[in-house]
C-alpha cells in the first residue's frame, strides 16, 4: 500500500488532523524501532509495520465518548460528522480496531490488517511477531503527537478511555504488562533509540 493509497483512506474516512499527527508520530517510533532491531539482526517487515502504523487509529472516531465538534481541534463540517455518526452505527460495537482490520481485510491487506488488530490495550496477551511488538508499544508512547514515558501515557489514558465496565485490577496487570514488554525490547536492543530514552 503505497503513499497516495493511505492519503485516500484517511479522505475517505474524514480521518481529523489531530488523529493523522498522532499515527504519523507513531509511524516514526515504529520506524526507529525497526531501524534498531535491524542493527541487531532481527528481520522486521518495516514497510507492513509503517503501513500499519499510519492507518491504525483512521476509524477512532467509533470510540469517541461524543462527537462534539469543540472536542476536535480542527474546524468540522456538516459532512464530517455525517460520515462519523456513520461509522459509529456501522462500526461502533466493533470498534475501531476490528473495524479496521476488516476493511483491510477486505482490501487484500491481510498482513497490516493483522497487525492493527492486535495494538488494542488489553491485546497485550495477543502480541507474538516483532512487528506486533513494535506496534502495540510504539503506540502506547505516543500521546497525540508527543512521545511520553509509558507512566505518561497509562495516566492520560485512564483519564480518556477507561470505562466504567473496565476493572482497574485489570487495567493495572495489562499496565504490568506492558511495562515487561518494554523490558523484553530493551532486553534486545540494549537500550530504546535516543528519541525514546526519557
């Protein structure tokens, strides 16, 4: 899937900015990532893994609590909405990670479908190529745009997403475990790249 191919998804979606930022700041993790367990000898399918990065929030507008248009950051029109409140009836039960992974899918891309299947925060359990690694982690340290420690960003998620059906025992253990995987990456590398040491 090339460039101009992702650029009509997110058209197509109505993906807003603030979300494309975000999937490109976790492109770029996943990409340096890569470029280091590839210094180390690990074979990493790098363009399926940047694919997959910079497509796997495109359906987060299913997951938003409202659609208020003064919680987007960017001017909103009529239609996107429209095109969300869409996506919310078609896909809101599913929500966006299966979401997305069966349009892909269906468009032929098994490999980067599988992968965004697998970088939901209780899929931690899942995880078992380095690609899928990569992708769950580069994700939980990007918050909008920004790379933050993962306390950082356990903080601002509770804050966001917990709700009132999720358990805090079990928010808490998926937390414990997701710090071991950062463990399991350095474990490989030595040491995160430069951009991820905080």
């Amino acid at each position: 899937m090339n460039k101009e191919k992702i650029q009509q998804i997110y058209k197509k979606f109505h993906v807003p900015k603030h979300i494309i930022k975000h999937m490109k700041k976790v492109a770029e993790v996943c990409r340096a990532l890569s470029d280091a367990f590839e210094k180390k000898g690990v074979n990493i399918d790098k363009n399926k893994l940047i694919q997959a990065a910079l497509l796997h929030d495109v359906l987060r507008m299913c997951d938003f609590k409202d659609l208020d248009p003064k919680n987007i950051p960017q001017k909103v029109s009529d239609e996107d909405i429209e095109v969300w409140k869409g996506l919310r009836n078609k896909y809101g039960k599913k929500g966006h990670t299966s979401a997305m992974s069966e349009i892909l899918e269906k468009m032929g891309e098994r490999k980067i479908a599988d992968l965004i299947n697998k970088h939901d925060f209780f899929s931690v359990n899942e995880l078992k190529t380095w690609e899928e690694k990569i992708l769950f982690y580069s994700d939980k340290r990007v918050s909008g745009a920004k790379i933050v420690t993962l306390k950082e960003r356990f903080r601002e998620g509770k804050k966001r997403n917990m709700r009132k059906k999720d358990s805090l025992k079990k928010v808490k253990n998926t937390e414990n475990k997701i710090i071991q995987l950062e463990k399991e990456i350095i474990n490989v590398l030595g040491k995160l790249p430069d951009k991820l040491s905080q």
